[in-house]
C-alpha cells in the first residue's frame, strides 16, 4: 500500500537519525531513556500520516494485518480481533472506540521511513510501528507498558495523563490489562506533529478529542524469562549427549512408587554434560532479536532474475531489504529474520552497511560473495532492487 509522494522504491535511510525535535540525541539518551516521560510539541513540523485514516482501517481488513477494536461502554470493555469487514466498521458508533493495526512499517514506504528516524535506537531493539485511529472518546484505557515508546500525534487530538505511581493492579476479567485505579499526575492535548516519550513502566491513560491517528514507535525489551526459555529451546535443538540410561543390575523394588537414586543421579551427571559458551550466547541472541514474528512470510519474486542480470540491476538500481526483513550484526556475525548468515572479510562490510541503513545506492563494486548472497535472497523475497515494488 503505497500513497502519494512517499518514497518511490522505499530507499530511506537509518544511519545518522537523530533524536526528533530541537533536543540532542545524546542529552535525550541521558536525561530521559528509560527515565522520565518527554513531551515535544513539534517534534514532526507539517506532520503527514504514512496512512490515511481510511487506509489504516482497509488495513484492518486484511487477513496480513494484526489487528484489534477496542471499545468502551461505562465500565465495559470489549475487544475483537481482525481482521474485520469493512461493513463491521462502518455499523461501529460515532464515540467511543479504537482500530489497533501493528506493524504498519511491514504495508507502507511511509510507515517504514517513519520508524528509521528512530534508528538512533539500535534495530535489535526495534518492534514496530502501531498506529491507533479512534473516534472521539476511543481509548485502550490506563494501562502500562513494559517497553519503551514513542507516541507521535497525526491528524486530530489526543488528550493524554501520565502517572509514575506504583499501584499496577489491573481490573480482573478483561482481555485488557487495564489499571483499576489511575491517577493521573500530569496531562497534554496532543495535535500533529506533537510526540510524546514513555519509558517503560510509566502508567499512561489517552483519549481521543476528536476523529484521530496516533502513531506508536515501540522498542521490544524480552523479559529474562523469556531469553533464559529461549535458550533452553536453542541449546535443546543443538544438544548431542549420547549414551542412554540403564540398570541391568536392577533388583526388585519394595517401594515402587520411589524414583531409584541411580536415576536420579543419572539425570544429575547427564545435566552436568550440558555445556555452552559465549559464541553460544551470541548465536542465540542473534537468531533471537532477528527472528520475525510468527504471521511474517516473504514474497518470491514472479521471475527469478538470472545472476549477471541480477547483478547489473543492482548496480544501477540499488538494493532495499524488505520492510518485513531483519538484518543484525555483532562481534563478526550476522544473522537474517533469525538464520545465521556466514560472510567475511568485504562481503561483511557490505552487510554492515546494509544492515545499519537497510539500503545500498548501488551494488557497483560489490565482491562476488556478496552479490551471490543478495542474489539468493532476491530470489526468496528478502530483498528488493530499487524501484521494485515490494508485496
């Protein structure tokens, strides 16, 4: 879905975004990442939505898109999941509700040129960009997030309160995890171009004034339970510990609901035997932060290039990695939505720079390692020549 003069084959560049308004990056990192709520009026001067109010709400129709209706009546809530008929949302009544589509930067240029002004944040941190349209009175309810988030106002106004108070006990037997009490310490209207920063942890409350888009930049921070399953499931699939259990000097149990201590301590040594390292570590957390989401596929091209023809439309047409894809380094590494990816010596510079700016100029020049990989990955769909249209 691509509107109006955006961005024609999707080139925008992450590398060198700044903190958005008239704040240094490097005093905002200091004095409010993950410290303390910033208001910034302005922050987007002559802010354009990426979508349109009606194309957000096509977007809520399609099966592609996650996406969710919240909607508040008294002290009830309700909530369904999309996608949605375009005739369900028009029946919906003029107060009172909100259409929560996630990643917005996967379906639109613009969306995706929105989130890299954020790349002063590393990708490995990056979720994705929501955008929330709401009719006048439509809100998700009080509530707090366990990441951070950038809160962009596009057409329309939004009233929100921020609370740092330390009562987080939701309102039982909702599909939302709503804050049963909420008092609210500070308050804005914002209108567009307006940007609001929460840390994590911060309790918030926004209502729509009016017919409104708001746009939320979030940044994903796994919880440790989550990175220490995780693992366990990585070290799982890659465990080789030969041998097997056995007793052949068994004798007759008196007590057979006991576990034997044999076994016990079979199971013991055999626990010991599991060893992993730092390189395990940083494989893990590679294919961990680079995995994309579970309803994420790639669209092959129609026709496959051949690989000299490849190549020479590379280097006078640029590549684009696709909005879906996620491309990460470290320490020599990279890995690619989840998959470790071997390269070395120039072919590693070139995925550097892609993988910092998502996009190349030109591949003019590019060795030989590197232009068969892009090749492999144009032909499955992750990347994309300049000027080519992506799915």
């Amino acid at each position: 879905m691509r509107r109006k003069g955006g961005p024609a084959d999707g080139r925008w560049h992450s590398q060198g975004a700044r903190f958005p308004g008239p704040m240094a990056t490097g005093r905002f990192l200091r004095e409010h990442w993950q410290k303390r709520p910033l208001l910034v009026r302005g922050a987007f001067p002559a802010f354009v939505d990426p979508l349109s109010a009606r194309e957000v709400l096509d977007l809520a129709c399609s099966p592609d898109a996650e996406s969710r209706v919240v909607r508040r009546a008294g002290r009830h809530w309700d909530v369904r999941h999309g996608p949605f008929s375009r005739a369900e949302l028009a029946r919906r009544p003029g107060r009172n509700w909100t259409v929560l589509v996630q990643d917005t930067n996967h379906f639109s240029d613009r969306a995706a040129a929105l989130l890299a002004r954020f790349a002063f944040v590393p990708h490995a941190r990056v979720d994705d960009l929501m955008v929330s349209y709401a009719v006048p009175g439509g809100t998700v309810g009080p509530h707090v997030d366990s990441y951070d988030v950038f809160l962009i106002q596009g057409m329309g106004r939004r009233r929100w309160q921020v609370s740092r108070q330390s009562d987080l006990a939701f309102v039982p037997g909702l599909d939302l995890r709503i804050l049963a009490r909420f008092e609210p310490e500070e308050e804005w209207v914002l209108e567009p171009g307006d940007m609001l920063y929460l840390p994590p942890g911060v309790a918030h409350h926004g209502v729509a004034e009016t017919q409104c888009l708001t746009w939320s930049v979030g940044f994903r921070a796994p919880s440790d339970a989550e990175l220490g399953a995780g693992f366990l499931d990585y070290l799982g699939e890659r465990m080789d510990l030969a041998g097997r259990y056995a007793d052949p000097g068994l004798r007759q149990s008196r007590s057979p609901g006991r576990i034997p201590p044999a076994l016990v301590a079979h199971v013991a040594r055999t626990l010991d035997r599991i060893r992993w390292g730092r390189g395990d570590a940083l494989e893990f957390a590679g294919r961990f932060l680079s995995e994309p989401k579970a309803h994420v596929y790639f669209t092959p091209p129609a026709r496959r290039l051949p690989r000299a023809r490849f190549e020479a439309a590379a280097a006078r047409r640029g590549l684009v990695l696709d909005r879906r894809a996620r491309l990460l380094y470290a320490r020599g590494s990279f890995f690619l939505n989840g998959e470790a990816v071997a390269a070395r010596g120039a072919c590693a510079a070139w995925l550097r720079r892609l993988a910092d700016s998502r996009t190349l100029a030109s591949m003019a020049g590019a060795p030989s390692s590197f232009v068969d990989l892009a090749h492999v990955w144009h032909a499955r769909g992750l990347l994309h020549l300049g000027e080519e249209k992506q799915a």
